[in-house]
C-alpha cells in the first residue's frame, strides 16, 4: 500500500481531506488515534496510507509547529486579527487579548484595521497603527491598496482571519478573495460552514495562491488557560532582563524598569493596564480551582 504525506485541509463528520500534491484525498482516522485521544486537526502535516484511489487512511500525525485553540487549527502562518475603528469602537483590551493568544500559540499575528473611513479622529488610528507597528506586527488597513498588499504578503501561506463580532471579517473576506466566497455581509457565511442548516466545520478554502480559514465572531475571551506568571512573555515591551528581579511580573514588585518605560508613551501604558487587568482575571480564575 502507498503511503504519502499531505496536509488536512478539511474535517468534516469524521472524514479528513487532506491535500497530497495538487489532489485532496478522502480519509478516515486509524482508530489507535481515539484510543490514545488524539484527534487529527485541520492543518496536520499527515502521513496517508492509500487503500483505493483518493480514499485511505491517516496513520501518523507529524509534530505541529503551531495551534489555536478557537478553532482547533494546526500549522498556521499567520492569524489575521480583524479589528474595527468604529461600529463597534476599537477595543485595545480585545486585540490584546487575541494577540497574547496568538503568542501563546507560537502565531504570527497580523492586524487589519477596519472602518477607517468612518473615524472622525483618524490621528487616533494612526498612532495605534505605529505603534503595533513598531512592536514588530504587521499592520494593514482594508483599503484597496492595502489589502493588495496583504495579498502579496500572503502569498503562499496558510492564514486564519479572527476577530470581534461586527467588526467586518465577512467583507474582508469578500476583499481578500476578490468577490471568491461573495459572502453577505449582513448574514453568516454558507460558504464558511456557518449557515443556519449547515454544521460548523473547519476548513482551509484556496484563495488564488494562498489559504484562509475563517474563525467564530466574539465579543469577548479569556486567557485562563494561560500561567498568569508566563503572561509577561506574551507581551512584547515586558520581555525585559532590566528589573532587579528575574521573577518580576512588573505589577508591584521594587526597582521594576518597566514603570520607568511606562511613562514615555501613551500606548505603552494601555498595553501595560490590560496586562494587569488579564492578570489579575486570571489570578482569580485560578485562585477558585
């Protein structure tokens, strides 16, 4: 029997279609995957064993490099995280908390603004923009250009768009495919496994030269499962050996260097009162378990 490495693009009613070469081939788990409870990801660099033609069986799932958690998603190269100006209003504390998520999960995070055309202070998003920006993520907006930007950006690799509730996904999309899913913008995307008669599954939808997978809408997540003492790392400006302390959290422990950084930038500061504030979340939610 030939045996053949692919990549899953879809799971669905406990089939996997997995991409060998340029062909998708249907699958099934062997059962010793349930019976050490593991369970194949949208995303698995597999090994498949062909029994007939584009039919057979996954019989080793490789290392991931990378996983998120909502949806259950592997080897992802970029997350894009969506995230509005107005209608709803930017939320600092949301995209915070999707980029912490994506840290956690060793994801490359991209931020996409949308809704600048209908900001009155657009100063506001420019210096949010540049300062994401100067953190190291890659920052667009959806105007044409920029999204023509993305697209080469993209190119080739394998990216999930998240994001809260409103805040545009379904006419990026559209954006993105060039009109490819023609999603309504007002409904939930059929294309996208989430109509109202169709099961929600994931999957990688071919896009021109490049792969994207949609992920729920939400207004809001929480970071639980998260060590409330490693949260330090997922923040870029609090990865710092200057405090006193190695153990220092930077909340209110003495001669921490980061409350001297705090006081030159405006957004640094915001950064700064989400960490504390998901810290002290999580600290709670722990405390109770």
């Amino acid at each position: 029997m030939k045996e053949l490495n692919g990549k899953i693009m879809k799971a669905m009613s406990g089939f996997y279609y997995v991409l060998v070469g340029e062909e998708i081939v249907t699958t099934r788990a062997r059962g010793n995957f349930r019976n050490n409870k593991i369970s194949p990801l949208v995303g698995d660099i597999v090994t498949v064993r062909l029994e007939e033609a584009s039919i057979g069986y996954i019989v080793k799932i490789h290392d991931r490099e990378n996983e998120l958690i909502r949806p259950k998603i592997a080897n992802i190269d970029y997350n894009i995280i969506v995230t509005s100006m107005r209608e709803p209003d930017f939320s600092a504390k949301l995209l915070d908390k999707l980029i912490a998520l994506n840290e956690s999960s060793k994801i490359n995070s991209i931020i996409l603004f949308t809704k600048i055309d209908i900001l009155d202070d657009k100063d506001k998003y420019v210096n949010i923009k540049e300062y994401y920006s100067s953190l190291g993520y890659k920052t667009f907006d959806n105007s044409e250009f920029e999204v023509a930007k993305l697209r080469k950006f993209i190119s080739g690799k394998f990216v999930v768009i998240s994001g809260q509730s409103g805040a545009g996904k379904s006419t990026y999309i559209n954006n993105l495919s060039q009109g490819g899913f023609n999603i309504k913008t007002a409904g939930i995307s059929k294309h996208l496994g989430r109509g109202k008669h169709t099961t929600r599954h994931v999957e990688f939808y071919n896009v021109d030269d490049f792969y994207i997978a949609d992920t729920p809408g939400f207004s809001s997540i929480d970071l639980n499962f998260i060590e409330k003492d490693n949260l330090k790392h997922l923040f870029i400006e609090l990865n710092t050996d200057d405090c006193k302390y190695s153990t220092c959290n930077h909340l209110d422990e003495p001669k921490c260097k980061i409350k001297e950084k705090i006081k030159n930038n405006d957004y640094f500061l915001i950064r700064y009162n989400n960490y504390k504030e998901f810290y002290k979340e999580i600290e709670k939610k722990q405390r109770r378990y």
